[in-house]
C-alpha cells in the first residue's frame, strides 16, 4: 500500500525518456569544498517564506522534513521520520520520529517542533506562499482565516510521535510533507530573530549557515550531526553573490568556480557546447518547468478576458526559443510536456497579430494601451522581456520593462495590483514535486492569490477550485488516471480565462568544474534543482 503512494510510475517513465547528460558512475568522496555564483543575492532562507529556484536548494540543504526523495528521482522516502503508517481511509497519517535528531542549535527535535512549524506556515502572519500546501488538514481555514493559530488535524501523543487528521483525502499530501514548506524549526530560534530568521536560520538539515555577508558570499559547512551517514560529501560550500553570469563562466573555465548556478549565457552556448570540455562541464537536461507572463486580473486593462486573449495571440513565443538557442519548446498550457495531465491535443492561442488587434478593438482599445513588463535582470531575460515587449508594441501596446534583482520582482508580484504584467524567466516555474497539482494551487490557485503569494496574476476562480480539491481527494492508487485526466481538464480549462501566457518550456543547462563528480541529475535534481547533499568533488 504504501509503495503505491510512493511511486508515480508515469512520470518517471517520462523522466526516464528525457535527455540527460549522464557520466562516469563516480564513487563519491568524502570532503572538499566548492563554490557557486549567482547573480542576485538570497533574499531568505527561511523555510516558510522562501520560495525561489535559488534558495530553494539552500533551504532544503538547512532543514529537516518528515519526507525527503532519493538524490536525483521523485522517489519519496522517510527522512526526520523513521516510518509512517496511512489509514485506509486516507484521513490519518502518523509518523514515527527518528531518535536523537538535534538542530545546530543543540536542542533534540520533538514532535511539536513539527506542529508548530507547520502552523507557522499556514499563519497568515508569516506572509508565506505555501499555506495553500496544508489545506487538507482539519482546522487549515481557521489558521488560515486567522481565528485559530492552531492545527487541530495535527496532534503529538508523545515526543517521538506526529498524527495528521485530514479533513479529505489528498493524494500529494506525502510530497506536501517533502516540500520546504514543511521543514521543521524551532520556536526559540525563530522568536530569538524577531522576524529574521530568513539570516538567522536554525535546522536539523546537512548544512549549517555559518556566515553570511550581504551582497557578497553566504558560507555553509557540513553538519557534524545531521542523522544520515555520509551525507553530505563536501564538508564546505562557499555562494558568491553578485557574478555577472557571463564571467562566473570565465572563472568556471578557469578553476576558480565549481558551479556557475545562473547557467551558461546563450550568446556563449556553442562556444562552450563545442570546446574540448564542452561535454564534461555542461549539464543539460529536461525539466517539469514551465516559463509565462502573468497578466494581474484585478489590474485595468487585465481585468478583461479580450484584452488577456489578446495578449497570447501577440506573443511569438518560437522567436524567444531562439534566444535561448533551441533550449525550449513553445507552451500553450500551464503544465509541461513531462507532466501528467499534460493534454498533447492542447493548441491554445496560435500566434496571430491581427486577431489580437481585432480582440483589443472589441475591447475599445483599437489605439492599445500603456502597461509596464517586470521582468528578473539576468541575462538573457532582459533580452526576452524586449522581445516581449516589441511583439505588444506590433499590436499597440507600449510594455515599460523593469528589469530588477529576483527578490524585487517577486515582491511586485505579491503585491495586489502592482506589477500588470511579469515575465517568469529566471524564476519560472520549477515543480516543487512531480504532481499536476503543484503547478495549480501556488501559482493559479485561489491560495497563492494572496500577499506574498505567487499567484501573481490574482486570480481566482472558486469553481475550479473545487475541482481542484476534487481531483486531489481520489487519493486511491486505482483512480490514479482518472485524477490525472482531471487535473488536465483544469489546466486546460484556465486557458479560456487567459490569465497567463504560458511562453516556453525550458530545458536547465548548469556549467560545472572538472573537478566535480556524480551523474547530471543531480545537478538537474526534480525536488532540489541543485542538490547541494549529493554533489561531490573528485579530486
């Protein structure tokens, strides 16, 4: 029984088909230290508000969660639990703890470590975008609607022992408790940080943040007590913040950096692709990744279905395939091609300028309009966002680009009204775990459009919520297509409200050093985008 809930064999067929450089089975080593460049610098590592591809693996590398994946597969193990038991019915969920699992803090964990931190996720206080995550668990509306600050599904018999009561079945409620999201802390550290814990941050994970300089390096060490043997390998990893992507690429080549984690800049591409160690440094590999322009609902002229469809049409999303080289393929829905769920029938909005024209003057916008285009400062999204930014121009709109740091555009979006339009890129969506779900609730859903949330089209549609709940209470393994075909009726069933362009399906190439050892997907890892545990150095 429990295997079934473990397992998505579907998707991990088509992960098994994907293109993946793949090298030497290496025999990992113990110690060494690495460095990884990024452009922007970390604007968290605070488990229950951090929610970009960056820190993403950071946090995860900090903290402990009842669930974890092998290295480099969607395959969900036990991790802080030690085993767990799921009731037929699907409502109860109770796990065992391991046994003597401190936080760097020195402190042990304990099972209402784990209530509370997952009540301070769901706390509209924290301002945190993955409450949605926990809406199966009995009490999550009045947590969330702020007239409870408890979790009454969540309940701790004894120190060593967690029962989750739900108030449905949910079929991903196993990966919900694998997310960052989830991540366990303690409530003395968090209160001692008085609102910074995101700098000042306490796990039980394989990693312990020992100095961060802002704007410059965050340094993380091996923790001596994490509970798993040999894990991590590298004793040390040094992020340096503030590279231009271009030279952490030279430096990459030189020796001086190990990971160059903003990736190989598509001008330099197949220059690096077709060098002598073009094959040893660059990792290329499909992804559940889907890149989109947001257009905020509650925002003039956005609130319009016309002038949304107008916008898919004017977009010409094969010219931004070739900004990228030919490392993506153009989306016509919120899933990707990986996924399942994924509707291969699906055609969406062709590309067609004189329908999107047409579709504006309905609108009584025949002259178009004035708008401003968020868009991340890396290259090449600027180039893209311009690229945008002339196709709106061809139809009569006049896009102001904002190229800004990750952090900026991400607090635009989670600001009611703010930010019209944002072009994903450098941040697009990378599933969190391999289910349809992931892709709809955070970024679609009714819950993700809240402050802070990445919903950053603010919208909201209560009936497809209720599908969505729907298709994630067929949590027996025996309905397990029909919950798939459910969830892709969903995806396709949002395009009609157009509150998305969904523009590329993009392929992750990540420039690593000679010296760094260990297949490619873990470096292209599907629950940690780089995984920080497994990596390790050969020499």
């Amino acid at each position: 029984m429990f295997k079934r809930f473990l397992r998505n064999t579907t998707l991990l067929t088509a992960l098994a088909c994907a293109p993946l450089t793949v090298f030497a089975a290496d025999t990992p080593k113990q110690g060494g230290e690495i460095v990884i460049t990024y452009k922007d610098d970390i604007a968290t590592l605070d488990p229950a508000i951090g929610y970009d591809w960056v820190n993403w693996s950071m946090i995860k590398s900090l903290y402990s969660r009842l669930m974890d994946y092998t290295p480099g597969t969607p395959d969900l193990v036990p991790s802080l639990a030690e085993s767990f038991e799921v009731a037929p019915d699907g409502l109860s969920y109770t796990f065992k703890l391991r046994k003597g699992v401190k936080f760097s803090n020195g402190r042990e964990v304990v099972a209402s470590d784990v209530k509370y931190s997952i009540e301070r996720a769901v706390d509209p206080k924290t301002q945190g975008p993955g409450a949605g995550f926990f809406g199966a668990i009995k009490g999550f509306d009045a947590v969330s609607g702020g007239t409870s600050t408890t979790l009454e599904g969540i309940e701790t018999p004894d120190d060593g022992t967690v029962v989750f009561k739900l108030s449905r079945p949910d079929a991903t409620f196993l990966h919900v408790l694998a997310i960052n999201f989830a991540s366990v802390v303690p409530k003395e550290a968090v209160e001692a940080a008085a609102g910074d814990f995101g700098k000042k941050p306490v796990g039980s994970g394989p990693f312990i943040l020992k100095d961060w300089t802002i704007g410059q390096s965050l340094t993380f060490e091996r923790n001596p007590d994490f509970y798993l043997k040999d894990v991590p390998h590298i004793d040390k990893f040094t992020v340096e913040v503030g590279q231009e992507p271009l030279v952490a690429l030279l430096r990459l080549q030189k020796g001086e950096v190990d990971i160059a984690g903003d990736g190989i800049p598509p001008a330099k591409f197949l220059e690096v692709k077709n060098s002598p160690e073009g094959a040893s440094i660059i990792v290329d590999g499909e992804q559940l990744h889907t890149g989109y322009i947001t257009l905020n609902t509650k925002v003039k002229p956005f609130d319009d279905l016309k002038v949304r469809q107008a916008i898919n049409m004017a977009i010409n999303k094969e010219r931004i395939t070739r900004i990228l080289n030919g490392r993506a393929t153009a989306a016509n829905q919120p899933l990707p091609p990986l996924m399942p769920g994924y509707d291969k029938a699906f055609t969406g909005y062709a590309y067609d300028v004189e329908k999107a024209k047409a579709l504006l003057a309905e609108a009584g916008l025949a002259d178009g309009f004035e708008t401003v285009l968020y868009s991340t400062n890396t290259d090449p999204q600027p180039r893209i966002a311009q690229a945008i930014q002339q196709d709106l121009a061809a139809v009569g709109v006049k896009a102001e680009v904002r190229a800004l740091a990750q952090a900026n555009v991400i607090a635009a979006g989670g600001t009611e009204g703010e930010a019209p339009m944002i072009w994903s890129g450098g941040m697009a969506w990378i599933a969190d775990f391999p289910d349809a779900s992931n892709f709809y609730g955070p970024i679609l859903g009714c819950a993700g459009a809240i402050p802070g949330g990445w919903n950053w089209s603010w919208y909201c549609n209560k009936e497809l919520d209720a599908r969505a709940i729907a298709a994630d209470s067929m949590s027996d393994p025996a309905k397990a297509a029909e919950r798939t075909a459910a969830w892709g009726k969903i995806f396709t069933d949002i395009m009609a409200d157009a509150p998305w362009v969904p523009l590329i399906n993009e392929r992750r190439v990540v420039a690593k050093s000679l010296r760094m050892g260990g297949e490619g997907n873990i470096y292209i890892d599907p629950t940690r985008v780089i995984n920080y545990d497994a990596i390790f150095v050969k020499q």
